[in-house]
C-alpha cells in the first residue's frame, strides 16, 4: 500500500500544500480524474463497509416556472380556474367555522375551567380571552386576495430572479398525498421569500393552499399583515411562557385543521430564518402539536414533506451579516417592505424549490413510541411528551432537516466561496477556477447535486458567478479579493468589523455546502488530533468532536457511529485515505484532501478555541450572563485579530458565540443557573481546559510504515 504517512496536523501553509501548490493545475486534474474513477482501496476496506451506493442519485427533473410567466398574461394566470385538491374529497370548513369549533372544543373548554378555578375569574372572560386570542392568530383565507398576490408575485419573481425551478414530480407526489392523509409541509427556511414562494408554487399547480405559521411580527404590518393573513398565513407569538390558554388555544387550531385535512400546515421546523446558510437545530413544540392527532389515534397516518430551497443568492444576505455582528433586525414594517423596493433592479440568479417524499409518520413511529399512553388519561387534557414521545419527536426533527439537507441545490458560487473563505485576502483567479473544479469533483464524489451550467465554459460560469457577487468579492488584477479589503496599515477594530460583514456573507455561502463534507471532515480532523493511526482511537476523538459541535451541525441522534463510517467510507472513495480494519492511513496523493477538509471547518475549531481561551482567562467565572458573554468575547476576539492572533473572523458571529455557549454548558464546562430575570451561567475552567485541549491538534504521530511495524 503506497501511503505518504499518518496524519499530523496540516496548517494551510505546511511544506505539503506549498508542494501541491507547485504542481499546478496538472496535479488537481489527476485528482480529479481519480475521483471519476475510484474503488474500494483494499479488499479490507472493503469488507469494512457495507457497499452502499453513495454516489449522486437521480434527480427529478425541474420545471421553469417563469419560463412561461415571461410568455403570457400575468392576469389570465391570476385570475384563471383555479380547482385544487382535497382530501378525501372534503369542503374545508369556512374561517369562522374553524374558530367556533375551537373555541368549543373539549381541550380549550377544559383549559378555560381550570383557569376559572385558579383566577377565581367568570369562565365566560376567560372564553372571551380565549375568542380574542383566536381572532388574532385565525387565518381568514380569501381567493380574492390569493389571486391579487399570484399577479402580484409573478411580477415581483420574474424582476428578481432569473429563473425558478420546480420539481415537477414531487408536485405530483404531493398532489397524491393531500388526497389521502393530513400532509404538514416543512420547508427550509433561509429568506422571507420562502413562504410567499411555496404559495404562489402550489396555486400554480392547483394544490390546496397552505396554512402557515407565521409570527406575530407580521400582524404589525398595516395592510400587508391582513392580506398575509388573507392568503392562509396565522400569527403565533414568538414565545407563549406559562400561559396555557394561548397554548391551548393555538394547539386545537392547529390540530383542528389537521383532523379535518382542512388544508395542509406548513411551518418551519428550524423555527427561524437561519442567518448563517447552515440547518438550525430542529425546534419541537410545533412539530408535537402536529402529529399529536396521529399519536391519539384521531387520524389513521399523516404525511410530513421535507421542501428544500436553494437561493443562488440570498435577498437578506447583508442584512444577516449585520445580525451576526450585533446589529438588531429591523422591524417588520410596511414602510419598510416599500423602501426594499430598490432591491428589484438586482439580479439574484436561479432558485431551485425540490418537493421531498411524503414521508409517513404512521412508518417512523412503527416500533418507536408507544401511542398506548395517550389513552391512560382522557384526551383533552394538556400534557408534556413523554420521554419516549421527546426522543421521537427530536428524532424526526432531526430527519426532516436531514432529508431538507440532501435535497439543497448546490451552486457554483458555494464552491467558489468556499475556495475563497480558505485563501484570504486573495487568490489569483485561475487557481479559484482549477480550485473550484476540484472541489465539485469531490462534492459530486460526496453526493451533492451540484447545479452546473451545460454547455458553458467552465471560466464563463466562475465570471459569471462573481459578477453576480459583486457585493462581496472583486477582480483586482486577476486576484479575487472581498470588496471590503483591509490593510494591515488600516487594521482598527472599526475596519475590523467592516470586512468581517464580507467574510460572514461569503461564509454563508460556503456554509450552504458544509452538511456534504462534515462527516468526512470531522473524521480528519479527528484523524489529526488523536495520537496513533488505530481507527478506535481515531473514532473516540470523532466521538468527542461530533459532541462538541451538534449544536453547528446536524446529526441524527444515535446515529454516532454511522456518521463515522460514512465519513471514513468517503474518504476511502475519494481515495485520501486507505487501511485496515485496525489502522487508518493518509493515501500518497490523499493529503491535498485531507489538508482542504480540515482547513474548511478550522474557522470552527479556532473560533471554539478562542472562546475556550477567553473564558480561561476571565475573572467572571460565576454569574455570566449571556449578553455579558457575547460583548466580551466580541471584543476579546477583535483585539486578537488586530495582533494577528486569530486568522477567521468568523469567530465574532453571534451565531457561533451562542452555539459554543450551548455546547460548553452540554460538556460540563459552564453551568446554567436560573435567576429571577434570566439566566447567568457559571465558568469550570477545569473543564473548559479540557475542552480547549481536545480541540487542538496533538503531536505528528509516526508514519506509516513505522505503524506497520
């Protein structure tokens, strides 16, 4: 077996990549063609892995569907018949219909009598409460106003976007599913347009509307929250607390519709637009009121349906930096939505919106959770899951982002800007294209669907991609550089922060690509920081890196050892690796691999390492408030980057600064203390130092062939 040697730590300017550097285009072209052509490495190997077929699977295809608003009547398409779908063949119930039936419903009744007896208030103002609070969540779906938003989006999309595609034959699995079971629809949630976008897809292919989880922001818009609301959207609040007749109130409406098959519910379950281009964690309070009628017994199965969304590029893309760094969001305001106008002179490319496989809950729950306990006490009682119901529901949580994830439509700019976050402050533009052209071989290799333009020249389609990123990246004599460039002569801590709103916004791109490689990733990184070249010891260093970082990436609970395999079996596809059933090695041609891989989540490791640092160093070890946390470590990070101290920006994100916080009170290293206004949090530096030290790669270990010995 030819190996170059087990793997020590490779920095981006380690003598390695200098030589691979070297070699030129000629070197990434072999590795390349290696990738089209790779097998098992070893009869071990291959015996190690089930054969499983991972290469990319075969898409449905997708359909324009501005192709044909460009050609005809924005009004005809308006105003045409418009016959959608039902189940079971049903009329759904009117608005006010659904309300009363709320409002008179066992649970809301119960609920009302129990909050007499606690008040001491008349359970006729309680039923009042509970009326209002049903008027303004209610939906008040009206054609009219459907029809007005179809004309009106079809002028907005064909301005903004050159291109929206569908997949035609999840459209069609849909069409079968509203006929037959109570269908929830979960989309990813990365921009505004989600929403509005799902909509206007399912009046043009004649599907029922959905109804939609919307938040309470929106109410606030005069005129444009009550046309929303007209269209099938109904507001909840961001957070209910202990008021357990709003929650009441809005679980048996939710339910209600579901029972009925009224109309399919869409929510988002990551619960938020997600500012980084990452999944967020699944949230499950939703998720447990929807499929609550299924674990009753009320219906006989329900379908869930994973949408993926993938923009070319985000509409809130510089508004999200500006978030990560601190800067509040803007309210929602009609005022506002009018001055966002400007933005429909701009280009934001193609969108691709990909239907999942109606997946059946009645399957997942098979074998899982025990439906028995739902009939110990009577129904219309509230209740928490159960610990078993918990798991379920955070298990299936995690699948549909999961299944959201493997659906994403990867463009060339994620490939690009991954490229560029891994060679700032520039990179001479013909490394970027024979950069990226190895980097969509592995990602294919990987399994990513990777929308790459035919019957294009490679270096039309990276010209093309810049130019349409002109709000982050330049061309400077041939270099590719971020439009907002700072020298060392101008490093302040203000200009800091300026480009650091460039390295968050190509960040979020390269973020759109990272579920792809973060098994195999992790597994090198792993692979560099344990102390031999024995896959057990490789594995528990894995074991500890995919704790650490559960809260930036999804992973399926209880799925640790799979995630392993699968991230060592595409490392052996795409030949950086080769081994036994014992040891794990670096293949001779495996290191530029190995060294992008690592490099492309160090921004990560750096970042939790310099958050580990800071807390080593702080003297507020008890009583730390989260807001105390973040201001302080913003501000201990910029001056680091001022010294040179720390290469990634990245580590000033808010984002990242609240997801380290979440994983370092998992780990025991901060504890979590409620107070009356809040929570604070207290340091175990003990702890915090083993963490630092696990994250931080170890000593070379020996080579190959030594290890052999």
């Amino acid at each position: 077996m030819s190996v170059r040697s087990c793997v020590g730590p490779w920095s981006p300017r380690s003598p390695f990549l200098v030589e691979a550097a070297g070699k030129g285009s000629h070197y990434y072209e072999t590795q390349m063609s290696h990738l089209a052509t790779v097998s098992m490495a070893s009869p071990a190997m291959e015996s190690l892995y089930p054969q499983k077929d991972m290469t990319l699977n075969k898409r449905d295809g997708f359909e324009d569907l501005m192709e044909e608003r460009r050609h005809s009547s924005d009004l005809r398409y308006a105003m045409r018949y418009y016959t959608p779908v039902l189940y079971k063949d049903l009329v759904p119930r009117t608005s006010s219909a659904l309300k009363s039936i709320v409002l008179k419903s066992d649970q809301v009744q119960y609920v009302i009598k129990q909050l007499s007896k606690e008040t001491g208030e008349s359970p006729d103002i309680i039923s009042d409460e509970a009326s209002d609070i049903l008027e303004k969540m209610g939906h008040g779906l009206r054609l009219s106003v459907v029809r007005f938003f179809a004309f009106t989006l079809s002028k907005i999309f064909k301005a903004l976007f050159q291109k929206v595609r569908v997949n035609e034959e999840g459209i069609h699995k849909l069409h079968q599913a509203i006929q037959e079971y109570p269908v929830v629809l979960l989309p990813s949630h990365r921009s505004y347009i989600d929403f509005l976008m799902l909509s206007y897809i399912m009046y043009t292919y004649d599907l029922c509307l959905p109804v939609i989880a919307a938040g309470m922001d929106f109410m606030g818009m005069k005129i444009v929250g009550e046309m929303l609301r007209m269209s099938g959207a109904f507001f909840i609040r961001r957070s209910f607390g202990a008021d357990k007749l709003y929650w009441a109130v809005f679980s048996e409406y939710v339910k209600t519709i579901l029972r009925n098959g009224d109309a399919p519910v869409e929510f988002f379950v990551e619960g938020t637009r997600s500012r980084t281009g990452k999944s967020l964690i699944p949230k499950l309070g939703l998720l447990n009121i929807a499929i609550e009628p299924f674990l009753m017994g009320e219906v006989f199965d329900m379908y869930l349906v994973p949408i993926s969304i993938s923009y070319e590029r985000i509409l809130e893309e510089s508004l999200y930096a500006h978030e990560l760094l601190g800067v509040p969001k803007p309210k929602e305001s009609t005022s506002g939505l009018l001055k966002a106008r400007k933005i429909l002179s701009e280009n934001f490319g193609s969108i691709h919106v990909y239907f999942g496989q109606p997946v059946s809950v009645r399957s997942l729950a098979t074998g899982t959770v025990r439906r028995s306990q739902y009939n110990l006490v009577p129904r219309h009682i509230p209740r928490k899951p159960s610990g078993d119901v918990y798991r379920f529901l955070d298990a299936v949580g995690h699948r549909m982002v999961i299944l959201q994830q493997k659906n994403m439509v990867i463009s060339p700019w994620a490939l690009m800007a991954t490229v560029i976050i891994q060679n700032l402050p520039s990179l001479p533009l013909s490394d970027l294209t024979r950069q990226t052209l190895w980097l969509k071989a592995i990602a294919e290799a990987f399994g990513a669907f990777i929308d790459w333009p035919k019957n294009v020249t490679n270096d039309k389609v990276i010209r093309s991609s810049l130019v349409l990123r002109r709000s982050i990246v330049k061309t400077v004599k041939d270099q590719v550089v971020l439009c907002q460039e700072v020298t060392p002569a101008e490093f302040t801590v203000e200009n800091i922060f300026k480009y650091t709103v460039s390295v968050l916004m190509c960040a979020s791109y390269r973020n759109q690509i990272l579920h792809v490689f973060v098994r195999p990733a992790l597994v090198t990184i792993a692979f560099q920081n344990a102390h031999s070249c024995r896959r057990e010891d490789v594995y528990s260093c894995f074991s500890y890196l995919h704790k650490v970082f559960s809260d930036e990436f999804i992973f399926l609970p209880g799925d640790l050892v799979k995630d392993f395999d699968e991230g060592l079996y595409l490392l052996v596809k795409s030949g950086a690796i080769q081994g036994s059933h014992t040891d794990i090695y670096i293949s001779e041609k495996g290191g530029v691999t190995i060294s992008f891989l690592s490099d492309m989540f160090r921004p990560f490791l750096e970042g939790y390492q310099v958050i580990c640092k800071y807390l080593q160093c702080t003297e507020h070890t008890d009583h730390l408030t989260e807001k105390k946390f973040i201001s302080e470590i913003r501000s201990y990070a910029a001056e680091n980057i001022l010294t040179g101290a720390i290469k990634y920006n990245e580590v000033l994100s808010v984002d990242m600064q609240k997801n380290a916080l979440a994983a370092l009170a998992r780990l025991g290293a901060m504890e979590k203390l409620k107070i009356a206004n809040g929570n604070v949090y207290k340091v175990n530096k003990q702890v915090v130092t083993k963490v630092a030290n696990m994250l931080a790669p170890t000593i070379p270990v020996k080579n190959a062939t030594a290890a052999r010995l």
